[in-house]
C-alpha cells in the first residue's frame, strides 16, 4: 500500500532532537530520508548505548539509544561538506531531492555556502527548511542553544515547578518535540503548495516561536489583566483538587482531577469519607479551591495504603478523572497501550528487538508503519553515491581518500580515531 509521502526525498542535514523528530515523522510518513552526518558526527567508542546482542560486533556508535530512537526509518550517509568536492556532491543530492532540513545557527549554511539562495540554483522546486532556535534574524539569530534556552527564553520554565522552588526546565525535551512536529508541518504544506504553483520555497521554523503558541493564555493574561503568572505545581486555575497523590510502594502515584461537585461527591465515597460532602469547606468549586491543600490530605491518607492502579481503577468506576502514573516498565506493558500498538518493536542490528513510539495518528487508508532501524553509521553510501547520484568508482576512491566520505567515525579534524 502506497504511504502518503512515496516519492518524496529529504536530506536530514540536522542533529540535536528537533530536527530528527520533523524527518522521522516525515519518513514514517513514507519519504525518503537520507541523513547526512560529517565523517566525525559519531563517536567510535560511544557512550549511552543498547546492549550488544551476545556475539555480534562491537559497534558502539551504532548502537546510540538517543540516536538510533530518533532517527529509525532513515537512509544514512557520511559525507564532509566543508570541503568543496564535499559540498559540490552535496548539490548533486540537492538535484535529486525535495526537501532540505537543517537545524544549525543561522550562519552556517550560508557560510556552507548551502542556504536557500545556493540550493534553488541547482534545484529550483527545492523546499529549504530552517531551524535556528530564535530565528534568522533579530538581535539573537546569532545564538545557539538546546532546547532548555528555548524553555528559558520563551517563558515556559518560569511557569514550571513549585511555588515555593526555582523554575525547572520540562520534562524530556519538550521543546523539541514540539518543534519537530510543526517542522513536519510546515514541510508538508509547503509540498502541497508546490503540487499547485511548482514553487519550491525557505521555511523559517525558530523552536522559540513554537513555544510561544503553548503559552498564549498566560501572555494575554498578561498584556490583558496585568496579571503575571506564577509556578503553581500541579495546581489548576480553578479545579481542585488536581494534583498527584503518594500510593504504596516507592515513588508510586497517582493523579486525580475533579471537575464538579458530582466528581468530588463521588471522591468523597471513594475515600469512604461520606462526611466531606457536607463539610463547608469543600462546598462549591470555589471553596474546594481555596482549600484544596487540606483536600488534599484526605485523600493522600486514603492513596498511601493502595497500589496506584488500584486507586486508577477506583476512581474510573467512579466516573472521576484519574491515571496511574507509569513508569516505562509498567507503560511498555499496559494493556492499552499494547492493544493499539502504542510501540512498534524493530529489529536493531546487533542489538535486537527495541520498541519504538509510533506516529500518533493512524490513517484508515494509508497505514504508516516503522519500515527500518535507524542507519548504520554510513550504510547508505553505496546507495546513494553509486546508484543514486551514479558516481565513478575512482570518483568515490578519490573522495574515500580525502576522507569526504568514510566507512566509520573519525576523529574531529581528519584521522580515524584512535581505538
């Protein structure tokens, strides 16, 4: 079955989280991604890595968790494109490709002499996607970051954490995540505006601009109310109680949200405390409110006793708003999660099978499942170099001998590294 994107080329010139997130989704999607990485992208001797699977080669840099979840699906090629035979192949790629993603500062891929402006050149219809963290201009184009920058800088960790504590950066790279999904977007607009007019086009996808659409209540609050919003935990502006309460066991919780009066009336049954449907200090939404902090206490004395599930199953009965809170043991294994297929589980070389998240979608007519493990560090090459672009063997000698191209990582610099 044809998948939505078949017969679309994207070279993945990007690193990090962001950039790999927008063309995995992409390559899920059905396209064709080829990650370019620079001979010394990877360390020989990595850190972080799967298990080796009992007998195979001791690849380490093939076996990158992070990398190898960020980047399954993908084609992979080594290729050094500050050399200018490196970036002339680059070009010849571009020819044959739709789409170019990057996520470096705003002044490398001109300094590449590989921005928009190089690219439409060889390959008019060519759709350049760029994502510096604040943009390509402004006072701070020239500033690079990670995602918690972004966080800092957008606002979002000023809202993130307790009250009583300092701001935090979110959880697991929230940032990123979000970018990466709106890079996709945008991309596939960008594809459909080019089925219509046959313009290609430069998309600008700053991360920081992503952030500020999660927090556009607390500007307008702001700019609207003169109200500055502050850390509130795992308060809600007017539901109570909404927190996470402790269960049995070591670090085991569970989060409950109650939204009405017939919620917290059932709460009160579940807890087995009848009486505090009457007590004036929960009656009415405004009430539980101001005293959710002694709600609160009632409830964690009755959750510290129970499994988290336990409490979870209690309340869904109940018809109030609560989830266990899962670890990633308990969440690969739940029932739920196992009956929608929430991981796909693909064979990784040398490492065996590893579950993977899915898109969150699923498309009735066009399913898109996980076709690959992330690349070999340059896998690829023979297909792309020799097939793709149908370069000469002495051509291809000429750039393994230069180290343009090569088989495994190598040192910063030039040189393999050292083992």
């Amino acid at each position: 079955m044809v998948r939505p994107l078949e017969g679309i080329r994207v070279i993945d010139f990007t690193n990090a989280v962001a950039g790999p997130i927008s063309t995995f989704i992409l390559g899920d999607l059905g396209a064709e991604v080829i990650k370019v990485e620079e001979p010394s992208g990877r360390p020989l001797h990595a850190v972080g890595t799967a298990p080796l699977r009992p007998g195979a080669p001791d690849l380490s840099y093939n076996r990158i968790m992070v990398f190898n979840e960020l980047n399954h699906g993908k084609r992979g090629v080594s290729l050094n494109v500050s050399t200018e035979e490196g970036r002339q192949v680059f070009l010849e790629l571009v020819a044959k490709t739709d789409v170019v993603i990057d996520n470096f500062a705003p002044r490398v891929m001109p300094n590449l002499r590989l921005d928009y402006d190089h690219l439409k050149v060889v390959n008019p219809r060519i759709i350049c996607i760029s994502m510096p963290a604040f943009g390509l201009s402004g006072p701070y184009r020239e500033r690079v970051s990670y995602g918690p920058g972004v966080d800092a800088m957008s606002g979002l960790s000023h809202l993130t954490g307790y009250a009583d504590s300092s701001p935090m950066k979110p959880g697991n790279f929230f940032c990123d995540q979000n970018a990466g999904v709106l890079t996709a977007l945008a991309c596939m607009s960008a594809l459909r505006y080019r089925n219509r007019t046959g313009a290609g086009q430069h998309i600008e996808m700053p991360m920081i601009d992503g952030e500020f659409q999660v927090l556009g209540d607390a500007y307008i609050d702001h700019w609207m109310n003169k109200r500055e919003r502050t850390r509130t935990g795992n308060d809600h502006p007017w539901m109570a109680p909404h927190n996470v309460y402790p269960c049995r066991g070591t670090d085991s919780w569970v989060a409950i949200a109650v939204e009405n009066d017939a919620q917290w009336a059932a709460l009160c049954d579940v807890l087995g405390r009848p009486e505090l449907k009457s007590d004036v200090r929960f009656a009415g939404q405004l009430q539980r409110w101001r005293n959710r902090n002694e709600a609160d206490g009632y409830i964690a004395e009755y959750t510290s006793g129970l499994h988290h599930r336990q409490v979870e199953a209690q309340c869904q009965r109940a018809g109030i708003p609560a989830a266990a809170v899962l670890d990633a043991v308990e969440l690969l294994q739940d029932e739920h999660v196992q009956a929608r297929d929430g991981f796909e589980y693909v064979d990784v070389p040398n490492v065996g099978p590893t579950p993977y998240p899915r898109v969150a979608f699923k498309l009735s007519g066009t399913p898109v499942p996980i076709t690959k493990a992330a690349p070999g560090f340059a896998e690829d090459n023979d297909y792309v170099y020799r097939e793709l672009l149908g370069l000469s063997e002495d051509a291809i000698r000429a750039l393994e001998d230069q180290q343009i191209i090569t088989s495994e990582p190598v040192a910063p610099g030039g040189g393999r590294k050292a083992h």
